[in-house]
C-alpha cells in the first residue's frame, strides 16, 4: 500500500511512534523518523528495516534543529508525506498549573507542530505533491480534567490543519489529522490509574485502542489512492462519548 513512499515521521520513539514507524516498513515505505528523548527505542526496528529506516535526533523545541533535520534528509530523497506525531502530557488543574507546564507542553506539541509544517511543508509544496498528516488527540474536542494544556494544544493543532490545508490545497498538497482516543500507551498509563473506569465509560468499545489501530489508519491515509480528502479530522477514538 505504501510502496516507493518516503515519509518523515516526528515522533518516533513512543508507543504510537513506533506503531507507526513499523506499520508504514512494513507496507513498502522507507522511514525518516525523529526522536528526542529515547531514540535507542527506535533500534528495535532496524533488523527488519532493510535499510529504510533512517534515525535522526530531533528536538522539536528548537527551530535551528528542525531546519538541520531538513537538511540531514539525504540527498535525492524526496518525502512523499510528512506525519507529525510528536506530543507530551504535563497534567495538573488550571488553577494549580504552573506556567512552565503550560509553556512546555504548548511548545512541543503545537509549536512542535507549526516548526515541522513550516520546515518540512515547502518540500512538498516545490514537489506540487505529497500528504501531511498531524496527530491529534480526542483532548481537543473533549472536557479532559487537568489536561487544559494538552487539550488546547491539540484544539490549536486541528485549527492549524485546516489552515493549511486550504494554503497547500493549490499545490495538491493533502493536510489532515488523526484524533485517537485513549490508548494502550505509556502517555495514558497514569490516566487510567486515577481514573479508569471513566475513561471506560466514555468509550462506546469498552476498551483502549492499540497504537496498531491508529497506525493501520494512518497507513490508509497515506496510501496513494487516499487523494480527495483534505482539512479533515478523522476521530479513531472507540465512540468516545457517543
């Protein structure tokens, strides 16, 4: 399905960062995938990569890193599709966050978001082809207690989509996003100690999703028969709150 393609994966090294990663080899792609805090995670994946996957340090926080990122692509390789995945969690209540843990979060997961489409973006749009695809979160439609910074700054990403995919739309650039709902992660893990059995009730599936469900999604976003939709949010989230 994804045969000849070359995709840039920001965020790599999580639980759904390497779904993604392997999910997109083992459909035919070769992989750039960034990673800043636990890049060794991404070693998993190389005995079966058949050199298609690249690794590159990456701290999104940093605009210089995110144009030397640009610049480490090795020559002639062209990406096909961009997918920016990388995200983090700082929970607390509004009234007792701290303004670093609003910042921090913001920084990484949208700001992150805006530097990788403003970096990588004119690569597709010179190419007049190729897909962007962002990670969302079923945070920024839903009331998530204590995660005011996530959810705003998955809010700000789905707004981000929709602007510029009606910028790249002339040059057949396709932009959309994907909002899991809770999933089997490390970034869920404490969600679901403190409070789990609402989390459950909110789901319509009765369950978590695996990282594999939102990448084989992906996958099909990515495929190069997907090319009529654009500014989309595409909810994979178990009936979240049906």
């Amino acid at each position: 399905m994804l045969q000849n393609q070359r995709i840039v994966l920001i965020g790599a090294s999580g639980d759904l960062g390497l779904a993604l990663a392997g999910r997109f080899m083992a459909d035919g792609a070769s992989v750039f995938a960034t990673a800043n805090r636990h890049p060794k995670r991404l070693d998993k994946l190389l005995d079966t990569a058949e050199k298609r996957l690249l690794i590159h340090n990456l701290d999104i926080t940093s605009p210089e890193a995110v144009s030397a990122a640009v610049d480490a692509l090795p020559q002639g390789w062209k990406p096909t599709a961009v997918v920016f995945n990388a995200g983090i969690t700082s929970d607390s209540p509004v009234l007792g966050m701290e303004d670093s843990e609003w910042e921090r979060v913001i920084d990484v997961n949208l700001n992150g978001a805006f530097r990788a489409a403003k970096a990588f973006g004119p690569l597709l749009f010179r190419q007049g082809a190729g897909k962007m695809l962002f990670i969302s979160s079923v945070a920024g439609r839903q009331s998530c207690r204590g995660q005011a910074n996530y959810a705003a700054s998955k809010a700000g990403i789905e707004a981000l989509v929709r602007s510029l995919a009606a910028e790249m739309a002339p040059q057949g650039v396709l932009v959309n996003a994907i909002a899991p709902g809770p999933l089997e992660s490390a970034m869920t893990r404490d969600i679901m100690e403190q409070s789990g059995e609402e989390v459950l009730r909110r789901l319509a599936l009765k369950r978590l999703g695996k990282p594999a469900e939102i990448a084989a999604f992906a996958a099909h976003l990515l495929a190069p028969d997907m090319s009529f939709a654009t500014g989309q949010v595409f909810a994979v989230d178990g009936g979240f709150n049906l």
